[in-house]
C-alpha cells in the first residue's frame, strides 16, 4: 500500500486554511501524507463528516461506503460507527484529533504512513483507490480532503 496523491480543497477560506497538505518520501517505496489546517475561527463545537470511498475503474466509482455522520458525537463514542472508527484509529497516532469537541486548534496529521495490518478489516483486491473525507462545521461543508492510494497486492 502507498499513498500516489493527495488534494485539499478549503470550501471557506475566512474559516480555515491548509497551510500543509502534501505527501513526502520517507524511504524508497514509503510515502508519508502530511497536513496542517489553520483555523481562522473557532472553537467548533459542532463538526460533521462525510466520509466516501471509491475504486478506480474508468474513473473513480463509489466502492464500500458514504456516510455522514456528527463528528463530536462519534468522538464521544467511537465505537458506534465502525469504519469511521477503524479510519480514525489508522491516523489517531499521527494526528492531534484525538479528543472531542471543541476545537481550538490546527488540526495536524504529521507524517501518516499506509499500514496494511491496520486495514486487516478492510480486504481489499490491488487496485487504485481514493478516500474522500468532506468536513462541515455548525451544517456549512468547510473542507474537502481526498487521499488517493494504491494497493499493489491482495490485502
């Protein structure tokens, strides 16, 4: 597994910023995603989540999941969504969203690297694959994330 793009979109720069969103080269073969966004208004007590995975087939079709769902309701019980869970568990380790609401700093993901055996719930053929990840804050979409990967053998 390897990260191959990554894009970010503020859909309300007066609200937040990305002042990082890029993958690095940590090792031949190991790619590392990093992002940093800036909040420009805050706390955020009310955040929601879209989170939508696609397989590339003549273009990038839906495969598995969309939901949507109130983001500080599931940090307050993880356990209730399970593929939200196992997505945040992947990244819990690399990020500062580790704990509920509110939301009075950058949000950071610093130096994530793709870990099959944290996908061991998800078996997926090789392929090409893009995960999309829509942020609303008080029910106004904020930011759009898509992270693009590819598998290069059966997980």
């Amino acid at each position: 597994m390897r990260f191959t793009n990554l894009k970010c979109e503020s859909l309300k720069p007066d609200f937040a910023i990305f002042e990082v969103c890029r993958l690095s080269v940590v090792k031949r073969d190991i790619i590392s995603l990093n992002v940093n966004v800036k909040l420009l208004k805050g706390p955020v007590n009310h955040s929601t989540i879209n989170l939508s995975f696609f397989k590339k087939l003549s273009g990038y079709r839906p495969f598995l999941y969309n939901s949507t769902y109130d983001f500080c309701e599931f940090m307050k019980n993880r356990n209730r969504i399970m593929h939200a869970k196992l997505f945040l568990d992947a990244i819990l380790k690399e990020s500062n969203v580790n704990h509920t609401c509110p939301y009075d700093h950058n949000i950071i993901v610093d130096n994530l690297v793709l870990d099959e055996s944290k996908f061991k719930y998800f078996p997926l053929p090789r392929g090409d694959y893009m995960f999309q990840m829509k942020v609303a804050a008080y029910n106004d979409w904020k930011a759009d994330v898509k992270i693009y990967f590819s598998i290069l053998g059966d997980l």
